[in-house]
C-alpha cells in the first residue's frame, strides 16, 4: 500500500475562485442587462405592440413587481435548497421570458416574457451567498464587491448595445440576444460553480410568501402607476393602505411561524437594520442619475440645456461609469478590510453625493456628462461592495441567501421610490419648447439634488452601523467567517 496522497478528484479541486468569481460576475451582468434591454424601444412599444401607450407602459411595470417578488423568495429557497439550484432556475427563466418575448407580437405575452425576465433578479444576491460559502476568506471581500458592480456595468453597457442592435436590426434580436447570453450564463454556472453545502433545510413559508408578495405587489405598484394614475386617485391610495395593512399582518405572521419567509428577529438586528435602511436611500441616490442624464443628452440642444445626442452617443456617454463601479471593486474590498464595512458605505455615500453636486455645477458639456456620472457610479460601487459584507457579517451562513436578496429588494424600493418622485417633479417643473411642455433645467437640477441628498442621508443611517466590536453570541466560537471580519465584526453565533 502506497502512503503516498492521493490525487484530488476533480470535485475536491473545486472552488476555483477565478472562474467562481468570471462566472457569478458574468451571471450578474446578463441579469441587469434585462434592465435596459427595452429602453431603446419603450417609446415604440405601443405601434410594435398594437396597445396603448399606458397598456405598454406594463412591459415594465411587470418586470419591476417580477424582480420584486422572486428575489426574497429566490433567497429563502436557495438557503433550504441550494443556492446554485436556485441560482440555474433564476437563469432557466431569464432564458425562458426572452425567448418569450422573442415571438411576441401583442401585449400579453411581452408582459408575460418580461415577468418571467423579472424572476431571474435573485441572480445577484444568490451568486454573493454562493461567494461566502465557497471562496478563501483573502477573495471574499472583492469578489463580492465585483459580483455588486455587475449591476452597474451590465446596465451601463447595455443601453448602448441595445441601441446598436435596435437601429441595425429587428427588435426582436433584443431578446434573441438576452437568451443567448442567458443560456451561456446557466452552461457556465453548471459547470464551474459548485453547490454549497451550506443550507438551512425546513419547510418552505408559503404564506409569508404569499402574504409579501401581495403587499410588495399593492406598493410597488402604487408607487411605479401613481404618476398615471394620479397620487390621489382611488386606485393608489386604495393600494398603499391595502400594502400596508397587508405588510403589518404579513409581519405578524411571521414573527409568530417557526420557520419564516424573512427572519425579522434577525432583520431587525442593528446593524442589518441600518444597513437595509441605507441601501433604500443609496438605491434612490444611484436611481436619480439614470432618470437625469439620459434625457438631459437627448432633449434638444435649441432649449438651452439638452445636448441634443442620440440613444446610442447617450449610451456611450454611460458606459464608462459601469466599468467604473467594476474598477473601483478592489478599493472597496480593501478599505472595507482595513477599516470596516461600515466605513466603507459611508465613504460611498459621501463621493456619490460629491458627484451629485458636481453634476449640478457641471451639466453643459458632454464631458461633464462623462465625469459626474463617474465620480457618481465610484461611490455606488464602494457602497455596493460594502451593504453585503455588512449584512453577511450579521446573519448566520444559513440565512445568507435570504438575507442578501432582502437587501436587494430595500435597494429595488429605493429605485422605484426615485423613479416617482423624479416623475413628480420633472411633471411639475416645465418650460415650454413650441407646442411642447419639457422638464426644466431646474427640475433636472432638482432631482441632481435629490440625489445628492439621498446619498447623504445614506450617510447618516450608516453612521448609526456598529462599528468595529466583537459580537459573538454567549458561548460561541470565535468568528472565522471572512463576510464577518470584513464588517469588523465577529460572526454571529447560532440562534437559539
């Protein structure tokens, strides 16, 4: 007998990180590309369509109520069942609503398409929990920050993509693309990503998933049809009373089940708190800049203050500051290792606003155009790197999954939240161009400032994170958990 080792069998060899990282990174840029995907088409929808133009308008609408409902559920079940499971079956659906889409020519099955695209928004959340489990704790901390930036490069990237494929092709090549891609994604994760072996088992909550659902459907809702349907009309005040009855029962109903849908107790621990809290705020602040800076380069240059570009110069002009957010990854990752999570999301916050107001100053040149969205698209990068580090840095491994789409879904509310409140204000602040009524150069400056204030509230909510202690729960082990150290605090210890 031989007292050599053993060869490792290929699955011992893995994780890989390299291809763990390239692959979950990659999965995330194809996932947020589906966010610009319609954008070069969204004024066309209803001749393409053959529906209104307030019917079209749900092409949307049900990929935001999709992405809102899927993600928290999609992370619960990739805690119980496997994250990788989950993580394929979000992609299989991704391909599943672009092919969908791909053969529509009405409405219903768009919609039915774009709900089906809007499922695969855990991809994000559930490759980060994948990274906790799998990677050396030294890559932790820049591969989540990487998998976070992805959302910004695919939508950067996107936008003038899908304008090059939208002037040169069919529209319908938007979605022949988005499978592909799709597809390429789901082969790769299949075979280089292994499933953890960290899962928490029980029975699915199929209530609380019911009850959220309904509640985040009626706000989500209110919030993205209020600006059409007037926010005082019977139909949105009727939704937002019904979100928040349903939401308050929903959470009562979970605090009392064993084995809950979100674990609120965890939810509402300091630190996961103010974090959710800052990540509505940033996702507002990082929302503010898409609803500007496209149409301020579009608007006709003979106002005065638009550039008069077309869709894709405008998308070129963007694209830089999502390389941006993936460039300044290993920034965040470092400061978040030297000083803390913490310290890291409120450096961010503070350069996202600094941009804002730079923008607010500059904003009469393409170059301006250039550089404020970068110094903008710098800060969300380090605050993007920073939220899951702080929320895995508090939950248990078990609950990684759940915990990471919650706060992707706080930054969801945030973006729908600026995109209604953007609306109001670019709706109220108008100046005439001949028969036309167009935002004004105040209500752009406006909304540059709601941003800006956005982020710095951000800051505020961060400051209120705990910062470097150690937290072990009575009789627990010394934290070895990398998302915990890089929070500048121990894990916590086991429930009970």
């Amino acid at each position: 007998m031989s007292d050599a080792p053993a060869r490792p069998t290929a699955a011992e060899a893995l994780p890989r990180p390299n291809a763990i990282v390239a692959v979950l990174a990659f999965g995330g840029i194809v996932v947020s590309l589906m966010q610009t995907l319609v954008i070069p088409i969204v004024s066309e929808l209803p001749k393409l369509l053959h529906a209104s133009a307030s019917d079209a308008a749900w092409v949307v609408t049900a990929t935001l109520l999709a992405a809102a409902i899927a993600t928290p559920v999609m992370g619960r079940l990739g805690d119980m069942y496997g994250k990788r499971r989950m993580l394929l079956l979000s992609l299989v659906m991704l391909v599943a609503g672009s092919v969908v889409a791909a053969l529509s020519d009405s409405l219903a099955p768009m919609v039915v398409g774009r709900a089906l695209q809007g499922l695969a928004s855990g991809v994000i959340p559930l490759g980060i929990s994948i990274m906790r489990d799998e990677l050396p704790a030294e890559r932790l901390g820049s591969a989540t920050a990487m998998m976070s930036a992805s959302l910004g490069v695919g939508g950067a990237l996107g936008l003038p993509a899908a304008a090059v494929i939208a002037e040169n092709f069919d529209w319908h090549m938007l979605f022949w693309a988005s499978a592909v891609l799709g597809a390429v994604a789901a082969v790769l994760v299949l075979l280089l990503v292994p499933e953890s072996k960290v899962r928490s088992g029980g029975r699915f909550d199929a209530v609380g998933a019911l009850g959220m659902a309904a509640g985040l459907m009626c706000l989500l809702l209110a919030v993205s049809k209020g600006a059409d349907w007037g926010w005082g009309s019977g139909s949105t005040l009727g939704l937002l009373a019904a979100a928040v009855v349903i939401l308050l029962a929903w959470g009562a109903f979970e605090l009392r089940v064993q084995a809950p849908l979100v674990d609120l107790r965890t939810t509402a621990r300091r630190q996961v708190l103010m974090t959710n809290l800052a990540s509505i705020a940033i996702g507002f602040a990082m929302f503010s800049m898409s609803l500007v800076i496209p149409q301020l380069l579009q608007l006709p240059s003979q106002t005065g203050y638009g550039l008069g570009k077309s869709l894709l110069a405008t998308g070129l002009v963007m694209a830089p500051s999502g390389l941006v957010m993936m460039a300044v990854a290993p920034f965040s990752a470092a400061l978040s290792r030297a000083r803390g999570a913490k310290v890291t999301l409120m450096t961010g916050a503070l350069i996202v606003a600094a941009g804002y107001l730079l923008n607010i100053v500059l904003m009469d040149q393409v170059w301006h155009f250039v550089l404020a969205p970068c110094v903008i698209s710098a800060g969300i990068g380090f605050t993007y790197g920073a939220m899951p580090t702080l929320i895995m840095g508090a939950v248990p491994a078990s609950e990684t999954g759940a915990a990471n789409s919650l706060n992707t879904l706080m930054r969801s509310i945030g973006t729908s939240t600026a995109s209604a409140v953007a609306g109001v204000v670019l709706a109220h602040l108008t100046t005439r161009f001949g028969p036309y009524a167009l935002p004004s150069e105040n209500g752009f400056r406006t909304v540059l400032a709601l941003g800006a204030g956005a982020a710095l509230l951000g800051f505020v909510i961060a400051a209120f994170i705990p910062g470097r202690r150690t937290a072990t729960a009575p009789g627990a082990p010394a934290a070895a958990d990398p998302a915990a150290r890089a929070a500048g605090t121990e894990a916590v210890g086991p429930k009970g």
